[in-house]
C-alpha cells in the first residue's frame, strides 16, 4: 500500500525540513513539497531533503490538488508543512486502510506548547473528528487515492478546503481517528493567543455557516508569513 505525502507550503524554510524527514521515517514511499512561490530556502530545503517538488499558483487547496495529480501512492496524506508526524503513523494508517471499509482518517494532535489550554484545542478536536466526522488539515488528513478522487479533491476555494472536503466525505465514509499523534506548530496560538486565535476561528466558522464564502472569509485570515 503506497503512501504518498503531499505536503504544500509557502516560505516554510523553518520548519520544512522538520516536516519532510518526519514523512520519511514515519514510511512514506514518496514526499512531494508542492510550492506557492515561496521567496525563502523553501524549494532547496525540500530538494536536499528528498523530495519530490512541484511549482504551482498559490492556495492551499491548489496546491494539495496539484501534488495528489503527481502523486503515485493510492493512498494521499496531505501534511501541513509546520506539522510533522509521529514515526508510527503511516504504519497506523495502512494499519486502518487494510479494511476495505475504511476510507479516510485523520490523526490526534498533540501541540507543541505546554499548558491546559492546548490540551483542551486537542481534545476539542479529537472530539470534532469522532463526533461529527470533520477532521482539519492540521490533523493530517489521508485518504485512498480513488475515493479522494471521488470527491472531486479540495475544493479551491482560499479557506476551509479541508472543511468542505471533508463535508462531503463523511457522506459516504466517516473518517477515522487515529492515535498518531500528529505534531502541531503552535505558532498562531501563540501569535495571537490561545483565547482569541480559538474565538477567531469560530467567528469565521460562524459567518461560513450563515452563508458567508470561503474566498470572503480568507480575507479575515491572514498568512503564518505576513503581519497583522
């Protein structure tokens, strides 16, 4: 069972590295970085690395659905690039995949910060995934090839492409929770603080589900890169 690790990242030279070689010793059979127009060490840093890399036009969701049209595997795992996997997680996921009834899945989070607020945004969103089927692209999204396709990969919208993805998956496969744990940047919790990123987030969640398009809403959320 091929995995392949899509990962898609914009000036990510900071943490790329750690995202790449954790894909590698987890048992990726392929690592693709796919670029935004990254102006750092992005693209170098990757290509040391090992992996495979594509150029195409920004947005998370574009970038996710080039990289999966390279891919090779027929299973897609899409990491972001500030998150990094524990070593056992391919092995959990082909673990899960050798059902025939399982589809998709994502992973826990473990956060790279201490204190009790971060340890209730990770069962907060281990309880979002078993309880209504909707995992975020922070917890490693992964699916079999043909179903991704299926679906119609992310919709390219500049916001909530894992949300509107996984929306339509849960109608025909409820995603599983693995243990992982997937390793989370804390960087804009941290930016922001834990109380107003978290608010934040819901506000736009909110105004999504009131009719409000992604494309509006990404306006309100700004690049890990660029000043608020």
């Amino acid at each position: 069972m091929k995995v392949s690790v899509i990962i898609p990242a914009l000036n990510e030279a900071a943490s790329i590295a750690r995202a790449a070689r954790s894909a590698w010793k987890a048992g990726a059979d392929e690592v693709i970085v796919v670029d935004g127009g990254s102006v750092d060490e992005t693209l170098s840093i990757a290509k040391t690395e090992g992996c495979e890399v594509v150029v195409s036009a920004p947005g998370r969701a574009i970038q996710q659905n080039a990289g999966a049209l390279r891919a090779t595997g027929g299973v897609l795992l899409f990491l972001h690039a500030d998150n990094h996997l524990n070593p056992r997680a391919i092995e959990q996921a082909r673990n899960l995949l050798a059902d025939s009834n399982a589809k998709c899945g994502a992973y826990r989070q473990q956060i790279d910060a201490r204190g009790f607020a971060y340890r209730l945004l990770e069962r907060g969103n281990a309880w979002r995934v078993c309880w209504r089927g909707l995992p975020y692209g922070d917890q490693a999204i992964f699916m079999r090839r043909e179903f991704f396709e299926s679906l119609g990969g992310f919709p390219e919208v500049r916001l909530m492409e894992d949300l509107l993805l996984m929306k339509k998956a849960k109608q025909v496969a409820w995603p599983r929770l693995l243990d992982g744990p997937v390793y989370v940047d804390a960087r804009r919790w941290q930016r922001h603080g834990v109380i107003r990123q978290t608010v934040r987030n819901w506000t736009l969640l909110a105004a999504h589900r009131l009719g409000c398009s992604p494309d509006k809403l990404a306006s309100y959320y700004r690049r890990h890169d660029t000043a608020q």
